[in-house]
C-alpha cells in the first residue's frame, strides 16, 4: 500500500505541474510579475519589505537556463511550487483523516486528492501559480510548516519531535525571507503544540491563541525590526566615534548574538538543561533562515532601474518595515479618525533624530533634529480599532462610500477658529470594517474561490464587476441584480464562474467533519481565521487600495484551509451514507459527487481564464512605448504596470536600454534619486541641479507654495534659491524651503542637435524661446522638483518624453507643449503658427510607423482566447486614444485615405466583440462619420451608446442593497456618457439618435427617483 501511496503523491504532482505547464504565460505578466523576474535574474532587491529568499534561490535555478528563459523558467518556478503545494495539502488531508477515521486508508486518499485538487484548481490559487510571483513559495512554507507541526503532534518519539521543532523553526525564518506575514503560521501551529503539552481546556485555549498573538508582534517588531534598531544605534556610535566601516554594528552585533547563542548552547549541554538547549538551537536556526535579508545589503553596489539600495542597517530597517508605503503607521488598537484636525495646544510635537549615512565623510549625519517633527492631532477624535485613519484626499473621499457617515458634532478650533466638524462614530467606523475590509476585501474573494465569480475585472464596489455569483438567481439578484438585465457580454465573459454553491457546502460539511477532534477543529479554524480576518485586521487595507489592483492571493492561506475542510466532507458523506453497505459501492458515490461537486467543476469552468500561454499583452505594449522613444530619450513614467515591463525589456532582453525610464513616483526615495546620476544600462547620466541635502532620507518632501510673485519663475534660478540655506522660512515650527510662484519658465536652445529632427513646416508649427505654464499646488512633492530639474538640465541635450497611460500626474503641467509620437509624448518648446489649428500635435509619421506599420501589439479579436481585463482596460483607455489622436492628425493635414486604414487597423485588431467600445471608440466612429464614413461610424458610435445604455439600465434595474452610494455615483456617470454620446452623434447623424433621445428623456424621470431612492445622505 505504500508504493501505492507514493504513486499517488508522484502522480498528483506531475499533474499538477503538467496542467499549470500547460497554462503559465510564456513572458511577463502584469504588476509585479516583470520585477520578480528582472531582479530574480541578477540577484537584485525587489520592492520593501522584499522576497530576498525567493530572490536568492530563483536566481540559483537561472544559472542554469539562458537569458532568454528568465521569463518563463520564473514563471514555473511558480508552477513548480504550486503543484509542491497542491502535494503538502494531499499529505496534510490524509494524515488528518486517518487520525480520524479509524485508519481508513482509502477515505484518507479520496479525502487528500479532493482538497489538493480543490485548491490546484481554485481560482486564485491557479492565478497565482502561473505568473512569477512570490505566493506558491510561500504557501509552500506554510502547508510545510503546518504538516511538520502535525507529524510532531502525533509522535511519540522525543528526539523525532525535537528534530522536527528545530526544523519547523528554520522553516519559519526561510518563509519570512519569502514574505513577512507567514510569520502568522505561530498561531495555528501554538494551538497543536498546546494540546500536546496541555490539553484543550478553554482556558489554555484562549491563554495560547491570545499568547500566540503576542509573540507574533514580539518577534516582527522586536525579535526582527528591534535587532536592526539596535544593531542601527550601535552602527552610529561605532561609525562617528571610532571611524569604523558602515555596517560595524550589525557584523558587531551579530558577532555578540553568535557568542552569546554557542555559550549558552555548551553551558546548557554541559549542564543537561535540554528545554534551554532546544529554546537557543531554535532562536540559531530562526536566525539562520532569517539570514537572507543580509542580501540587500550584500547588493547594494547593484545599480539598476530595479534595484533598492540599503547602505546602512538603518535604512535595511526601513526596507523591511516597507516605509515607502507608510505601512509602519498604519493603527491598529488605537488612534485618528481620517478628519481629526491637527491639537489646538501643540499641533507639532518632538521627534527622535533622523540620522543619514553619508557615503562621502563616511559618517552619520543628523538631517532632522526633530523638534516639531511629529505631527500631533486633537486626541478628541481618537477611536479604538481605528479602520478609517487616512487622512490622503482619495482615502477621505472614499470612505463616504462605503459607509453613510453622519457623525457625531464636534466643536474644536482649527487655525484659531471654532469649527463644527463630524467625528465618525464608533457603530460607523465599524460598518466601513465590516462592508469594505471583511466583506469586501475578504469574504468576497473567499466566495470567489468556492462560491462563484462575476468577472476577473476590478471590482471598485459597483455591481458590474468583481463580485461573487454563484448562479442561483433568486440569491443573486439582490446583490448584482437579475440574470435578465445583465447584458449578454456580462454573461458570457469566460471569468464568468459559478459553482452554485456547491464547493462552498462541502467545505462547511468538512469543517463538521472535524467536531471529532477538537484539536484539529481549533487549530485549522484558527489558521483559516488567522490567514483572513486576521490579515485583514493586521493590515488595516485602506479603500483606495482596491482601485489599483484586486487583492485575493494575500488571504492564499486561509483559501488552503478551506480546500483542506472540502476534501473532509467525504468523512461526514461516508457517515451520512452508511445505509449503502457496500463500502466500494459508497466510496464509489460519494467519489463521483464530490469530485463533479468540487475539483472537476472548478478545472472545468476555471480552464479558459487561466490559460495565459498566448498571452504577451503588456510584453508588447511595454515594447511600444520604447520605440515610441527617440534615441537617447529620458522617458518620464508612472504606476507599476507601466515602468517594471519597460525596465524588464531592458535589463533582460536588453531592448532600447538607450531609454533612461524614470518613474515619477520613485523619485520621493532618495536613493533612487541618486541612481540617476550612474550611467544605466546604454544610458548616460541624468544631469540635476538639485542638492542631494534637499532630498536626503529625513528631510521634508513636501514644499509649500508662499506666493510672492505672479511672474514666471525661472527654473533655473528656482533651484539656486532651493540649494541656498538661507532661503528657508519657518513653517509649522521648522525650517524648510518653500516655492515662491505656481507660473514657471524653462529657457532653451532651439538651435542644438536635439530638436534638429522636429519638422516644424510637417508640424504646422514653430519653436518657442521658452516653456512657460502654471502648475498650481497647495505643497509641491519632492518627485516634482526632481522632474523639473531633471527637464531644466536635460532638455538641451537629449529628448524628454512623457508616458501615455490616461494619468496626468506625471506631466507636472506641462500637457500643453508636448508633441504625440505613438505611445509617449515628447516635450518640445514648440506651439501652432495658425492659432485656428487643433493645439494637439501629433507626429503622424512615427505614430503611423508605431500603430500601423511596424507595430508590437498582436491582435485581439479571437473570441475564443481570454483577454485578461487589465489587457482590455488600457486598449479601452489608452490604446484607442492613441489611434484617435493619429487619426485625427490625419484628417486635419487633409489625408482622410490614410485616415482611414488607421481607423479600420484599430477596429480589425480591437472589435466591439473582444474589447467592448467605449468613449473612445465612440471618439473613433465620430471620426469616420468625419472622413464620409457615415454608416460605419454611426454603427460604432451607435454601439458605444448601446453597451452604455445596458449597464446603465442593468444598475438602475433594482434597489442596490450592497454599496449604495457607490452604485449611484456611477449610475450618475454612466447616465452623463450615455447622454453626451447622443447629443454628439446628433451632430453627425440626426436621424441615427432619434430613438436613444427620445428614451433618454424617458429614464431621466425614472432615474431622478430612482437616485433619490437610493442616496442615503
């Protein structure tokens, strides 16, 4: 029977493996897929808190393989540790049953295979299985760490279980160096280790899962962070006083941690104390797994796009504390409210020193005394288990949607003036936790897994996209409305997935299964709740988070759990079906039902939406955007999935690594300012004026705006007044630089050899002397100054160019002196010579050879193929616009055949059928109707209106019980599209919209009431 068995766990992994194989994508994907695979490859620093383990053994399997398999040999190395997973959850299930059901053999396999191949085939599971990413390693140390810890619960053998403690541990140091939060394992596994030693009584229960939690946040932020704080002190004082190398305290205290580890360990050995002798072996082997985040620092001299440098501990404590993206000050017991003004008293209170390591006096300087560096707000509008703390413009505005916040008054003075303002309650800072960060952000992706899915496209809280659907009309229609309004590309979306509940039912009846066994109940429920509602309570998600990206493979771990509680449903079946006395004949039942219930509906339904091999979108795009570039371009970005693809092709494929992309965000992180003053790649050095004292870690980022005049402001002598000290002004108790204008000036040399290719007489145009525009902003961000410099120094040269990607951010203003080429838009001082021409330029002849001739991005008009949303989004948003704005250059310079073949290669490769039309598409068809292609442009628009008539009458079909406020606002928007389509159209083709106006005027009526209906405020 054990060969048997063996067979069995061979043959479920090759499976596995054989099917994600199958369905991994040959190249990139989207987010952080590119990242992973660049920085895997020459052993680079990924985002904070990092992946350094992963990093570091991916990096050992491309040695073996060629440059141009980095991309694919990650993504199976994802597939690879999924299927090892899929394994662990086979072995876990079959050790657990036959603990339960009196050594039954054959249920234990039925019962393994069913909860591994549940969870193989699971939605986000598979996702995360396919793409380089960090998740399958992760989840494997987790099941491994788990199955270790049961094999220890159920072993008689003291020595077997010491081995095995000691291995556990380790194990949890390598998991942190995969991903910080699977250091939450020590909760679940604290429950088996207590019933071993202790039994189940309550109060052990509480007394561990309560201690548990302690020593989860004892280890992260003292055992971890509180090392590096005092190896940081020590690296100070050993640094500045006796001149000794960076990185002295922490060699020094590592030294004194080994001295004191190996002592203790000969003392507690000579003196027969075994417990100790286990406690320091385990704290060695922690430590020892911990030891891959020595590798940033290791790498620091690695100077690429990607990279993250850490010269100092100091700033490898910031890394893992991920301090970019404020993840240190998230509350979680108590504190502000998102509109807490700042106290009445002391608005500004004293903070510790902020020490910076200078690489040139070798030493630490002190860049904030920290007096008034600590922003105080009124302790009036504290609150316990604070879930609505941000106090960023997009978080304030969101919040109010997902709650009806009506407060409670308040008067309190802010400025020297008495305000009554509303402070959230209590009752409604727990609905926002309980409608956005459990429902939303946990529980909808938990139903997505076993329940059914809407969509893959992200759900921003609206009915039409990203919620859970299991097909049963009557349970759905309250949530996304009835299965008859919903438009028939909804319905045949191939994320369209629903199990009817089915899986979902299993697992509950699993989780009965368990009511035998207390231990196993408590300590899987504790790891299902640990890796959901815990994580989702640690992490405190705020409401703009989901407008980026969904979030489901965070909660991977309790998604493993609930597969786990599936295959233990056959238990409870082979119980409930005990009249059937032939037990091959009831095994044989119970076998088909669960496996058509379960796995076989989720590899059936799940199939065509993962299967990413043919998909080489954002490769593609990532590839445009670069030839768009002339030679030598500085290339100004924003957002993940617009830079790490561009860095990708660089650093891997060495493709247009001529182009320095600089991502806009970035450029508030001072080392990633100084990186632009190496050489990168085939890219010379970014010349900036600005002092490196202006941006160094510690000091401010943000600069206020004081106007003192209404005149241009030379940028040239603006960063004379910011590097001058003595232009300081106080400002809340500091001193610090401020912008004296919002209207700035740029001078250039029309004459020198970068703007030689500009054909102005093509162009319709001529050369200004000068760049001058009003940027207006209550606080300048350091990542503004540093664009601007960058333009003052640069621009004479070599070419500037912007990345289209529908966000402004990163253009600082400047959207009015920019020449379109393709995919960016380059920044020349050049404007019409005949004011009555469109001020848009287009070069029509790099957009033709970008968009027409010699373009990168395949077709998408198979229907069969799947098209992930993020694919369709930026077609939708981005390229679309670009075809319009080439298209109608052509019209305007009078060549409406040229026109045209732009217009038709757009509509061939990006159909109604596979991208839905939008306003773009509906800009496009306006423009056929333009060049005397009336039918066809009429039958695009009229298909633009008709898909947003369908969502608009779709979201207005019913009362929307979930997210009200939400439904409406985009009810709101969906009805002012629709509306200004028609009255746009009727411009071209009267007779076209007579129906659409005469049911405009009809909904608006029925709108009005419904709107009033459904706005809670």
């Amino acid at each position: 029977m054990k060969k048997i068995e063996k067979a069995i766990e061979l043959l479920l992994f090759v499976f596995v493996f054989v099917i994600y194989t199958f369905s991994v994508s040959k190249t990139i994907t989207f987010w952080d897929s590119s990242e992973f695979v660049t920085t895997n490859y020459h052993l680079q620093s990924s985002h904070p808190p990092g992946a350094p383990f992963y990093t570091l053994l991916c990096n050992f399997i491309l040695l073996f393989f060629p440059v141009s398999w980095a991309a694919l040999v990650s993504n199976l190395i994802s597939a690879f540790f999924g299927a090892l997973t899929i394994l662990f959850v086979y072995k876990i299930v079959k050790l657990i049953v036959l603990n339960l059901s009196s050594n039954n053999i054959l249920v234990a396999l039925i019962s393994g295979i069913i909860s591994a191949l549940t969870l193989a085939f699971s939605d986000t599971f598979w996702s995360a299985s396919i793409e380089a990413e960090v998740y399958t390693l992760s989840t494997f140390l987790l099941v491994l760490s788990f199955y270790l810890m049961l094999l220890w619960h159920t072993s008689n053998s003291s020595i077997y279980c010491r081995k095995l403690l000691l291995f556990i541990v380790f194990i949890m140091g390598i998991s942190i160096g995969v991903h910080l939060i699977n250091l939450a394992i020590l909760i679940p596994l604290s429950i088996l280790y207590i019933h071993k030693r202790k039994g189940l009584d309550w109060k052990y229960i509480l007394g561990t899962f309560c201690g548990s939690i302690l020593l989860f946040l004892f280890v992260y932020s003292f055992g971890i962070q509180g090392f590096l704080k005092i190896a940081s002190k020590i690296d100070i004082w050993l640094v500045n006083s006796y001149s000794l190398p960076v990185n002295s305290g922490l060699i020094f205290l590592m030294v004194l941690f080994l001295v004191v580890i190996f002592v203790g360990l000969f003392q507690s050995y000579k003196k027969g104390n075994t417990t100790l002798n286990t406690f320091l072996l385990a704290v060695l082997f922690f430590a020892t797994g911990t030891s891959s985040y020595l590798m940033p620092i290791m790498r620091n001299n690695t100077i690429t796009p990607f990279s993250n440098q850490m010269e100092s501990t100091n700033e490898l404590l910031k890394y893992i504390q991920a301090k970019q993206f404020g993840v240190d000050n998230i509350p979680l017991i108590k504190g502000k409210v998102f509109n807490a003004p700042l106290d009445k008293d002391f608005p500004f209170l004293n903070n510790d020193l902020i020490y910076t390591y200078n690489s040139d006096s070798r030493k630490y300087e002190i860049v904030d005394d920290g007096k008034f560096s600590k922003i105080n707000y009124a302790h009036e509008f504290d609150m316990y288990f604070p879930r609505m703390y941000s106090q960023k413009p997009v978080s304030v505005s969101e919040y109010s949607n997902w709650v009806t916040i009506k407060g409670e008054k308040v008067v309190y003075p802010v400025r020297g003036k008495e305000m009554e303002l509303l402070k959230p309650t209590f009752s409604e800072n727990l609905i926002f936790f309980k409608n956005y960060q459990v429902d939303w952000m946990y529980l909808r992706y938990l139903y997505w897994n076993f329940i059914g899915k809407q969509n893959e496209i992200k759900g921003t809280g609206t009915i039409l996209n990203g919620n859970w659907q299991s097909g049963i009309d009557f349970i759905d229609k309250s949530r996304i409305g009835d299965s008859s309004v919903i438009p028939e590309r909804y319905n045949k979306d191939k994320s369209n997935d629903v199990y009817y509940f089915l899986p979902f039912i299993l697992g509950i009846i699993g989780l009965w299964s368990l009511r035998k066994s207390r231990v196993y109940l408590i300590s899987t429920i504790v790891f299902f709740l640990t890796f959901g509602i815990g994580i989702t309570i640690y992490l405190n998600p705020l409401p703009e988070s989901i407008l980026i990206r969904e979030r489901d493979y965070v909660f991977l771990g309790s998604f493993i759990v609930f597969s786990i509680w599936i295959g233990l449903s056959v238990i409870t079946l082979n119980e409930w079906l005990s009249k059937i006395k032939s037990e091959k004949i009831r095994i044989a039942i119970i076998l088909i039902v669960v496996m058509l219930f379960s796995p076989l509906q989720l590899v059936a339904k799940n199939w065509d939406n993962h299967q990413r091999s043919n998909d080489t979108f954002i490769h593609d795009l990532a590839k445009s955007y670069l030839n768009s570039c002339p030679q030598n371009t500085i290339l100004i970005t924003n957002g993940d999935n617009f830079t790490f693809p561009l860095w990708y092709l660089q650093e891997v494929e060495n493709f247009r690594n001529d182009v320095r992309v600089i991502n806009y965000d970035q450029l508030n992180i001072a080392s990633y300012i100084d990186k632009l003053k190496f050489e990168s790649l085939s890219s010379s050095v970014v010349k900036m004026s600005f002092f490196k004292g202006n941006y160094r870690e510690g000091t401010p980022k943000l600069f206020p705006l004081k106007n003192e005049t209404d005149k241009p402001i030379d940028v040239e002598s603006l960063f004379q007044f910011l590097n001058d000290e003595k232009t300081k002004i106080n400002w809340n108790g500091k001193q610090q630089h401020y912008i004296p204008g919002n209207v700035f000036s740029i001078t250039l040399d029309t004459t020198k050899t970068v703007f030689s290719s500009i054909n102005l007489d093509k162009l319709n145009a001529s050369f200004n002397s000068k760049i001058i525009w009003k940027n207006t902003k209550d606080f300048y961000q350091l990542n503004d100054l540093v664009v601007l410099s960058l333009i003052q120094e640069n621009i004479n040269d070599r070419p500037i160019c912007f990345l289209v990607n529908g966000n402004n951010e990163h253009y600082i203003g400047l959207q009015n002196n920019l020449i379109h080429k393709g995919f960016v838009e380059q920044l020349v001082p050049i404007s019409r010579t005949n004011k009555n021409l469109n001020p848009k330029i287009v070069d029509v002849e790099k957009g033709n050879s970008i968009l027409k001739d010699e373009i990168f991005l395949k077709a998408l008009n198979n229907e069969d193929l799947f098209i992930k949303s993020e694919s369709k989004e930026y077609i939708q948003v981005i390229v679309r616009r670009n075809y319009y704005f080439l298209a109608q250059a052509l019209i305007e310079e009078g060549k409406s055949k040229e026109a045209k073949q732009v217009l038709d290669k757009c509509m061939i490769s990006f159909p109604d059928k596979t991208i839905p039309f939008k306003q773009y598409a509906f800009a496009l068809g306006k423009l056929y109707c333009r060049i005397g292609e009336k039918t066809k442009g009429t039958e695009i628009c009229l298909l633009s209106i008709k898909n947003s008539w369908e969502e608009l009458q779709w979201i207005t079909s019913f009362n929307p019980k979930n997210n009200p406020i939400i439904n409406v606002k985009k009810a709101t928007q969906l009805k002012e599209i629709y509306q200004q389509m028609i009255l746009q159209l009727e411009a071209f083709n009267p007779e076209a919209v007579t129906l659409e106006k005469q049911k405009a005027i009809e909904f608006t009526t029925l709108f009005t009431k419904w709107q009033i209906k459904n706005w809670p405020y």
